[in-house]
C-alpha cells in the first residue's frame, strides 16, 4: 500500500511526520517494557514483526499510491498493546519500504496509513468494548478480532482515498469507480484473517494476547 512520495501534498507530508513523530514519544513512554524483559515475549515479538514484513510485501493495487496489502495490524496491537504495536509496526515498514524510490520522503505517511491509524483504531474499539461489552472471548474474538480488523482496513483505505483527492493526485470519481469498489473485497478478508489468528490464539496460547488478560482497571 505504497504511497510515492511524489503523490503526497507537501503540507500533508510534514504533518504526518509530527504525527509519528508524536506516537512514537508516546509509545515509548507508555510501553511495557517490563514485560518485554522475558526471552519468550521477545522471541514471540519479533517473530510477529518479521511475520508481518512477509505478510508486508505481498501487495496488489490499481494503480500507484492505489494499493492493497493485508495489514494485521489489529492482531498486533491485541497481542501487544497500542505501544508496541506502533512501535513494532513502524519498524517492519521501514523494513518494507527501505532502499524504495522515494521511500524515506514518504515513508511518515505511509506508517500514518498503514501503522497508526489501524493501531488506533483497533485499540479505541478494544476499550469500548472492554469497557461496556461482557469480558467473554467470543465477544472479544468477533469484536475485538474481526470486526477490528473491518474497521482497521476500512479506516486506511478511506484516509488513502481523502489524501490523494486533496492532492489532486486522481479525481474522487475515478478512485469511487476504480478504487472504493474493492473495500468489502479488502476489508471482509482482513477482518476474517485476525478473527481467524485471534481464534486460534485465545484457543491455544492465550498467554500470547496481552489485552486479553488485562487487569480491569487498565480497560478504562
């Protein structure tokens, strides 16, 4: 879901950048470290990110800046925390990205669209519902999971889409013909595929879902 840099608004550009800039202070300061000082939650750790530059790097699209790619974002981030998701996250798209024409120039608003947005998103559903849905797995499967997951994929498509018409990059009317028409063919999937790994996780190693055992007191 590359964006080049040539096709993003030069002040939309530098606030992307005080945006991750921002997160990324804020994710450093919030994070677990503490939690990350067990082997097994490092091992565990970076073999999700290094799952996700493979997943990563497997994108199709309809035309420059147009693009697809699985983002499991919501797994993460319900696996970790909002912290090191973000954290974890902009490291594989620096991995992703890196050595590509244009890369670094655009790579603040490529992690916005595929990092942060996702993150947060997936993070703000998870305290609603943690805080006025029952604590049951199922709920926390399909909303948590799936639905998350919907609403990640759906989020990055649609702030993809307001960029590049403010831009003037493509009309709305050719991206709401040739683009916009592919989000249940983008979103059902990706909801599907972290409903299906948060499944199997809450089935076999819970103790891998850090919000899945988290104290009540830190859904508020």
């Amino acid at each position: 879901m590359f964006v080049p840099a040539e096709l993003i608004p030069h002040s939309i550009g530098w606030m992307a950048w005080l945006m991750w800039i921002l997160a990324i202070i804020a994710a450093t300061i919030t994070a677990p470290w503490h939690a990350m000082r067990m082997p097994q939650r490092q091992h565990l750790f970076f073999a999700s990110l290094l799952g996700l530059v493979l997943l990563w790097r497997l994108e199709a699209g309809v035309a420059p800046g147009l693009g697809f790619h699985f983002l499991a974002v919501t797994t993460l981030v319900l696996m970790f925390g909002w912290s090191l998701a973000v954290i974890g996250a902009s490291l594989v798209e620096i991995a992703v990205i890196w050595g590509v024409e244009g890369g670094v120039e655009a790579m603040a608003l490529n992690v916005l669209l595929v990092v942060l947005l996702p993150a947060t998103i997936s993070a703000l559903l998870y305290r609603l519902v943690m805080r006025y849905l029952p604590h049951d797995p199922f709920v926390y499967m399909f909303v948590c999971g799936f639905f998350g997951g919907v609403l990640a994929a759906a989020a990055t498509m649609f702030l993809r889409v307001g960029i590049l018409a403010f831009g003037e990059t493509y009309s709305y009317a050719r991206m709401a013909a040739e683009y916009l028409p592919f989000l249940p063919l983008y979103a059902f999937p990706e909801g599907v595929i972290n409903g299906m790994i948060i499944t199997v996780m809450v089935v076999l190693r819970p103790e891998w879902l850090r919000t899945f055992h988290e104290p009540p007191a830190n859904r508020t």
